[in-house]
C-alpha cells in the first residue's frame, strides 16, 4: 500500500486542510494515522509553550553543540537535517527498505518540526527578555519659565525600569544661576502637597521617584531656586514648572 507523503503530512500537522483522498486512506492507513498524530503532538507541544510566559535564551554552548552535530553528518551542507544512510545487506533487508525510509524519513519530519519551533521558541524567549528589559518612558512635560526667570527652559521625562522602578529626569538651561542650588520637586495640581526629589547639580539630574508617590496626583515638576538656610520647605521661587503627559 502506497502512504502519504511525510512532508504533506507535515504540512497537515501544521495546519493544511486534508483532501477528500486523503482523509479517506487516513480512515484506513493505521500508519499514516500514527505519523499524522505524532507530528500533530509536536506542533501541539510547541505551541502550548509560546504562552508560558518569559522564556530563557538557551546558553551559547547549546546552540554550539547543536551546529557540531548537525555539520558533522554527510547530507547536513545539502538539507541541514541528519540523515541516516541505509546499508541493504541482505535481500529480506532490501525487502523491508521502503519501511525503513518511512521511518526515517517520519524521524525526519518530527526533527524539522521540533527544530523550527525551537527555533520560533528561542526568537520569542529573546524578544521578551530584551523588551521586559528595555526602559519605557510613561510621562514627559515641558518646563516652563516662572516671570522672574525668563530665559529659562527645560524639559522633563519619567522612565520605568524593568524593575518596576521609576526615575525622572529634568533638564534645564538658559537661565543665570543664583547663589544658593536648585531643588527638583513634584506637586499636586492644586499644589496642596509637594515631595522633594533632591537637589538638580547642573543642568541635567536624574532622579528616583519614590513608590508611594502616585504621579497621577503629584503631575506638576517644579524645579526652585533654594538658598542654603537648612530649611526644606520650598522657597517660593520657582525657576520652571510644567504638568506631566502620560504616554
């Protein structure tokens, strides 16, 4: 009995719709039926795995070996996947060779298969670790000038971390320093509270945001001229302020 080719069977597993002759030999192939299920498990199997969350880019030394094995065979610099060469010793060996190439070549299949989504599974594991990595900016705002500092400007920009952690970072220029140092500050819309981020040495800071700070509320960066008499509160000259947009 002829069986279905191992590649269209492939194509199958992944997805193909079946034709009416070939639905009906699968009704009565046990083979063919047993290839097809095989290779619809390995597709299964490595699908279910996409949505497992993060996934680990394999070491280097893994991809290495799997190169080494799969250029140390004859046919890989032709098809890139291993093949077994059959030896007929025999005329019962030659008898059973259209089996033993079935087989091989079902081997086959399931090796391509499992090979191309590793390979989908590896892309996408390196995909997310790079992209849960990456720092995102969520707010940023235009710093306006106060009437007693004119010439000011600056520019404010909040990031997340992947951590969870969030930082701000302010810019300023234009501007003639005064004695004393300029403080950054987050407040209210309706400036009933403020926190303090720190003092801004230069014209460019970065600060980190404190947890508990919901910048949904604390929307407006202010950046103060401060004189060094020990005291925290704002001093009431503000240099620039402006209310953060959220990406």
């Amino acid at each position: 009995m002829s069986h279905l080719d191992p590649e269209r069977l492939a194509l199958v597993a992944v997805g193909e719709a079946l034709t009416d002759a070939e639905q009906q030999h699968l009704a009565t192939c046990d083979a063919c039926s047993l290839e097809l299920a095989e290779l619809e498990h390995t597709v299964a199997v490595g699908r279910s795995t996409v949505t497992l969350g993060e996934l680990e880019t394999p070491p280097e030394r893994v991809w290495d070996r799997i190169l080494d094995e799969v250029r140390s065979q004859p046919e890989a610099a032709a098809s890139g996947i291993p093949i077994d060469v059959p030896v007929v010793s025999s005329p019962a060996v030659a008898e059973n060779q259209p089996d033993q190439r079935r087989t091989r070549g079902r081997g086959r299949m399931l090796f391509a298969l499992a090979a191309s989504i590793a390979v989908v599974l590896a892309i996408a594991g390196v995909w997310t670790f790079v992209r849960t990595q990456q720092p995102v900016e969520i707010a940023s705002a235009t710093l306006d000038a106060f009437p007693d500092h004119p010439d000011a400007v600056g520019t404010a920009e909040v990031i997340e971390l992947s951590d969870g952690e969030r930082t701000l970072t302010v810019s300023i220029d234009d501007f003639d320093e005064s004695d004393g140092f300029r403080e950054v500050w987050l407040i209210t819309a309706d400036a009933s509270d403020l926190v303090s981020l720190g003092e801004l040495d230069g014209k460019k800071g970065t600060f980190v945001v404190p947890a508990d700070v919901d910048l949904r509320d604390f929307v407006l960066v202010d950046v103060s001229q401060e004189p060094r008499d020990g005291n925290p509160a704002h001093s009431g000259d503000s240099i620039v302020r402006g209310q953060l947009e959220f990406s």
